[in-house]
C-alpha cells in the first residue's frame, strides 16, 4: 500500500496529539503491566500494527519521515539535557557520582560481553545484530542508560516518598549521561573501518563535532531570545532551535539526541529563561512522544525467534551488573549509607533507550540489511523488560533487613529512607 509521506505525518500529528487526551493511570495498586502501558506500550503495538502488520507506514514512509524522527529523537535528548541545570547538579553528592558511573560502566561492559557470546553461540542473533561491532557497543549503551522519568514514575507507584525518588532520578539521569557518552563510540565507527587509531581519531573528531554542534544550537537559541527579550516567544525558538539541532545531526551523521541534550543543557544554564524551556518541553513531550513510540513500532521486526531468548538473559545480567557495581563498589570506594540493594533502583528504562536504538537505525539502516531494525526490536523489548521487573526491584532496592524466622517484617518502600544510616548521602536524607 503506497501512502503519501504528508498523509503518514497528519495520521502521526493527529495519533500525537490523541495520546495528549488519554486518562492519567492511577497512582493506587498500580502493576508492572500498567507501567508498561503507561510508558507507551499501546503506542508502539499500534505503529508495529502500522507498519509490518498492514504497511501502512512502510519504509518508503519512514525513510521520507526522517527528519521528523530525528526531530522526535532530538526532543527526547532536549528533555534529558534540560536536567543538568548546575545549581541541581552541583548538590549530587560525589559517591553518587561515582556510583552512577561504576553502575553505568558495569552494565555496559556485561551487557555487551554477553550479546558477543551470544552472537557466537547463536549465529542467527550474529546475523541479526549487524555491523557487528557498532550494534554490540550500542546494546551496551543502552545497558549503561536508565530512563529518569520511568524511575520517577515506578518510585511513585510504590509509595517511595519525595526525596528518595528524587535521589533515584538522579542516579537514573547520570547513568543515562554515561550511556549517551558510551553511544558516541558506535556512532563514530559508521565511517570508520580502519586501524584502532583510526577509530579512536574518529571517535574524538565526532565527540568534537557533537560538542561543537550541540554549543552552537544552544547560542543560537540564546541569541535570538537576547536580541528581542520582550517578543520572543520561548516555545517557537525552542522548537526552531531543535529543529535546527536535530538537522545539524541528522545531516552530519552525529547524533540528534546528543546534539539536542547538550543544547538545552547549555539553555537552562545560561538562559533566563529556563522555566519557559521546562515548560514548553514538558507541555510538549506527550504528543512528540507519541509519535516518536508509533514510529518505533513501525520499524520492529523479527528476524529470529533467538531474540526472545537473548532479551531476558540480557534484563537479567544488566540488572545483576548495576546491583553487584553499586553493592561491592560502595564498599569499595569506603561510601557508606547506600541499602545494599540500591543498584536495583534505576534499572527502569525510558525513551533515552529507545531513542538511541533508532539513532542507531538512522545511522545504519540506510545500509539495507534490515540488521538495524533487528537491533532496534532488541532494545524495546529489553525496555519492556526492564519496565516490567522495575517494580519489584525497585521495593527490593531499599530494603535494609533480611528476612527471617526472627527477623521483624520487611520494611515497606515507604518506611525503608527512614531506616538509612546517618552517614546516608545528603540528597537520600533531604
């Protein structure tokens, strides 16, 4: 079925600005299926019905919808960005910040050693997961991230109270930081094949450029809100801006997604007007979201029933690597006050996750394979995952009792910050 590219992108408007309609779902007895239908789950089952189950969005569609996915990929790193406010970072505490990157590095190193034997166990998931090497860095990138708003939401659902949710999203968006940094690495071998110096050259030449783009996005916007304070209009040079940011991206084979982040983290620290920014960001984020899931779904495929094996034991190894990191590496590094179970805090994902798995797609799926989408298909079901499994760790994590035969209950969520030890980190004790 052929459909004109302008009908697919009324059709994705109107499905985005729908999904704006939808019931909140309730706070009270609210089950990890719920999550997952929260987080988007329909909307991605209705762009896989869209795309493979009728074609509607075919790939012809999706390949002249580009620049929009980019945009979308674009929003939801601008989304990210805008949390790295100084005057908020500054007040993390140094062991988070070394737990978070110890968390991060742990489960990208695990996450992608695993898909490699996997890959030579199974040669069916070798073929899927292609270019070889770019595809098993990107998994471990996406291992490494966590998903700040997915943490937020399932510490809200099991009663956590403010500032330990807070504590917890503030780990979730360091992790996801050290994921989006790990991502420069694949994208950087896409027109790299040669030596290891060749590689490491061109992976600093596109930290470089995505540094440089992401400056230059964030000043442009800073320019055109300085020049006629009093006229313009934060929501149209936002969206001009990022639009923008995610051309530049999108044109040079950088990455949109971090080219967006590290322009609106400039913005909100140097801009006045930052609470605009947050505002325009959030007001919009449900319909850009939404059209970001349709065409997520719209690319999945299944070239091997061997994926469905490898996404559980890929959920189970990265959430074993963020616990062992954060447990072992707390004492380790003589940072006291952490629940011994803490790591199993930010193992939820988010769009960050799924953002970078189609970055992916618009870095090597113009190569035909279909390998790209295979990978992306890997990535949301393992989001899936983790959404579904995040609840009950979530309670796990800030458990600081054994049960036992003598043991007094379990503390629940609620009352478990109040059990942390006085030399507990400021923000798990604001």
């Amino acid at each position: 079925m052929n459909v004109s590219p302008v009908l697919a992108l009324a059709g994705l408007a109107a499905i985005g600005l729908l999904a704006t309609r939808l019931p909140p779902v309730p706070w009270r007895r609210v089950t990890s299926l719920d999550l997952v239908l929260a987080a988007g789950g329909p909307l991605v089952l209705l762009g896989l019905v869209l795309g493979p189950g009728i074609e509607l969005i075919n790939r012809a569609v999706l390949a002249a919808l580009a620049p929009v996915t980019a945009l979308a990929i674009g929003w939801i790193g601008a989304a990210l960005g805008a949390r790295f406010e100084w005057r908020y970072v500054r007040r993390i505490e140094r062991g988070t910040w070394l737990l978070a990157a110890l968390s991060a590095a742990a489960a990208c190193a695990v996450v992608t050693l695993l898909a490699w034997l996997l890959g030579r166990l199974v040669p069916a998931l070798a073929t899927a997961w292609t270019p070889r090497l770019p595809a098993l860095l990107t998994l471990g990138a996406v291992a490494a991230a966590s998903g700040p708003g997915t943490v937020t939401l399932v510490a809200r659902t099991v009663g956590i109270r403010n500032n330990v949710t807070r504590a917890f999203s503030s780990a979730a968006a360091l992790q996801t930081a050290c994921g989006l940094l790990a991502f420069t690495l694949p994208l950087a071998l896409h027109h790299t094949h040669e030596s290891v110096g060749r590689v490491a050259l061109g992976w600093l030449a596109s930290l470089g450029f995505v540094v440089a783009s992401g400056a230059l996005v964030g000043m442009l916007f800073l320019s055109l809100t300085r020049l006629r304070p009093e006229r313009a209009d934060a929501g149209f040079v936002l969206l001009a801006t990022l639009l923008f940011g995610a051309g530049v991206g999108y044109a040079a084979d950088l990455s949109p997604l971090l080219v967006c982040a590290l322009a609106t983290a400039l913005i909100v620290n140097a801009s006045p007007r930052r609470h605009a920014v947050r505002r325009v960001l959030a007001d919009w984020e449900p319909p850009v979201y939404a059209i970001f899931l349709v065409i997520a779904g719209a690319l999945l495929t299944l070239p091997t029933l061997w994926i469905l094996v490898a996404v559980p034991l890929l959920a189970v190894a990265r959430a074993a690597a963020k616990w062992a990191a954060v447990r072992y590496g707390s004492v380790a590094l003589r940072l006291g006050g952490f629940p011994p179970n803490v790591g199993l805090g930010s193992v939820a994902q988010g769009g960050a996750a799924i953002a970078m798995g189609l970055n992916f797609f618009i870095a090597y799926g113009s190569e035909g394979t279909g390998a790209s989408s295979a990978l992306l298909t890997t990535i949301v079901l393992g989001v899936a995952a983790a959404q579904l499994a995040a609840p009950p760790l979530m309670t796990l994590a800030l458990r600081t009792t054994a049960p036992g035969p003598a043991a007094p209950a379990p503390l629940t969520p609620a009352a478990a910050p109040a059990e942390l030890s006085a030399n507990a980190p400021a923000e798990w004790r604001r």
